[in-house]
C-alpha cells in the first residue's frame, strides 16, 4: 500500500531481518571484546613472578619455586628437585630486594635488583639482572646474572 508520499511501506519482515542482521553483528563484537578482556586480564604479571621467587627462597617453598621458575633455569642452578631445593635453602633467613630498573620487552621482561642478605652476620648487598618470559601464558623467571660494576644499564 502506498504511503502518502507515494512510495510503497517495507514490509515488516524487511525490518525483523534487519534488526537481527543488527544483533548478529553486536554478538560477533560482544564474543571478540570479551575473548581480548580474557586475554588481557589473564596475561599474569612478571613483577609478581619475581616476588613470587623471593617468596619461594624466604619460605623454602618448593612448589612456589617451580612453578615461579623454568626448567632452563633449575638446570642451571642445579635446583632440579625439592629435596635439592630444600638443602641448599635450608639456613636462608630474610633475603631483602629492591627493584630498581625494569624493561619490558616483547615476551620477556628485565628487572634489575638490589639484594640485600646476611651472610655469617655479615650484610651482603648485591646488583642481580633478573629475566623473567613469558611462556605459555605463563611468566616464569629464566636467568639471573650479576651485574658487574660499570656494566651498561638495560636499554
């Protein structure tokens, strides 16, 4: 039936289909928007990582040890199993650290550390490059070097 200006009136299918072509759309960017806020609320966060490890060492805590640690790094350390783990951590007391430098790069990131320790009654403070990447979803910390005095600072 025509319209009073003339033209023919849709019909209401035409604005059902419309209005669901509409709503299809808005779901697909409802799906894609919560899938990125899943992923980017679960990517985890390398600075816990690291306070996780010191956590590890000040509790003698095998578990929190491994699973804050990669494979890579035991190997190197040689604190390939908790009953190893535990010996060698068995008399560590309060271990203090202080962040002072921290680079992120894409999958890694690296702290540079102030640690602070006794040792014998003795206060032992030393200069660590922490690296901690992110594998598998997961940040795990892979290496540690002591940084030498007049060594270049990360860029």
């Amino acid at each position: 039936m025509p319209s009073a200006s003339g033209r023919a009136k849709r019909p209401l299918w035409h604005w059902l289909l419309l209005a669901g072509v509409g709503l299809l759309g808005l779901a697909v960017v409802g799906v894609f928007a919560v899938f990125i806020a899943i992923q980017v609320l679960t990517r985890g966060n390398p600075q816990t990582t690291l306070e996780d490890f010191y956590s590890s060492l000040e509790q003698t805590d095998c578990e929190l040890f491994m699973d804050s640690t990669t494979e890579t790094y035991r190997e190197a350390t040689g604190l390939t199993s908790c009953s190893i783990f535990e010996e060698a951590l068995g008399g560590v007391t309060a271990i203090d650290y202080q962040v002072d430098d921290r680079i992120n790069r894409q999958g890694y990131a690296i702290f540079e550390v102030t640690e602070t320790y006794s040792d014998n009654g003795e206060e032992v403070e030393v200069e660590l490059r922490y690296y901690v990447r992110r594998i598998d979803g997961q940040w795990d910390l892979d290496g540690i070097e002591l940084v030498e005095e007049g060594s270049e600072p990360i860029t």
